[in-house]
C-alpha cells in the first residue's frame, strides 16, 4: 500500500490558490474539500455556464449538492479533480450543519405543503368556473 500512496500524492492548494481561480481562462471550484478544475466545461454544463461562474474561486458543495447531480454528473466531475484543499484551509471554509437541516425544513415545507394547497386551490376554482357556465 505505501507504494501506491507514494505514486499518486495528493496535490493540496491553499483556499487563497482556489480563489484566484476565478476567469474564463482559468476556473476552479471546492466541492466537499476537493479541488475542481471546471474552466474547460464551462460551456458544456447543463445548468449553464454561469452557474459555475458564479461558484468559481470557491466553496460550490452546498450548490452541488442541492441540484441532486445524477451518478454519471457526479463521475464526470471526478474526471475534473485536480487535487484537494489544504487541511489547514478547510476550517475556512467550513458551514455549520444546523442552518443548512433548517433551511432544507424550510424548502421542504415550501415544496411539499404550499404548492400543492395552491394547485388544489386554482383547479377548484377552474372546475367551480367551468360548472357554473353550464348552469
């Protein structure tokens, strides 16, 4: 096993190396303390280009993860890792677990109780429409 570690070491940049990673010509991003190198599928993301570009520079875990990327997303974005944050950085960088758990609650209120009252309520007001011009 000590062979295999010392044939492949772990490339580390620091958050201020990430940061400057942040141009057309060059675009990086953190996902989950590892380093992305996205400058070459800025194009061809899905979700648009500048959604990366937003991200770039920084920490794009709680994006990332919020989408809900496919397995073959996430195995092309393992195609795009250049190395990983610095242990020493990765404090920085760090959000805490209990305002994320909050606002997921949040939007899965949102999501799973007032639309669905919304859409209950407008196809009650088409079908009391429809029937009364009938009268």
């Amino acid at each position: 096993m000590g062979d295999q570690e010392e044939q492949s070491p772990v490339k580390y940049y620091r958050l201020s190396e990430v940061e400057e990673q942040n141009t057309f010509k060059s675009t990086w991003i953190i996902i989950n303390n590892q380093v992305y190198d996205v400058t070459k599928f800025l194009e061809e993301h899905p979700g648009g280009e500048e959604v990366l570009r937003e991200q770039a520079g920084g920490n794009a875990t709680e994006s990332f993860e919020d989408v809900g990327h496919s397995t073959d997303a996430r195995e092309m974005a393992s195609s795009m890792v250049i190395g990983e944050l610095h242990p020493d950085d990765r404090h920085k960088i760090a959000t805490p677990e209990i305002p994320l758990t909050a606002l997921n609650d949040e939007n899965s209120w949102w999501y799973n109780w007032l639309i669905p009252a919304l859409v209950a309520a407008i196809v009650t007001l088409v079908y009391r429409m429809y029937t009364s011009d009938e009268e």
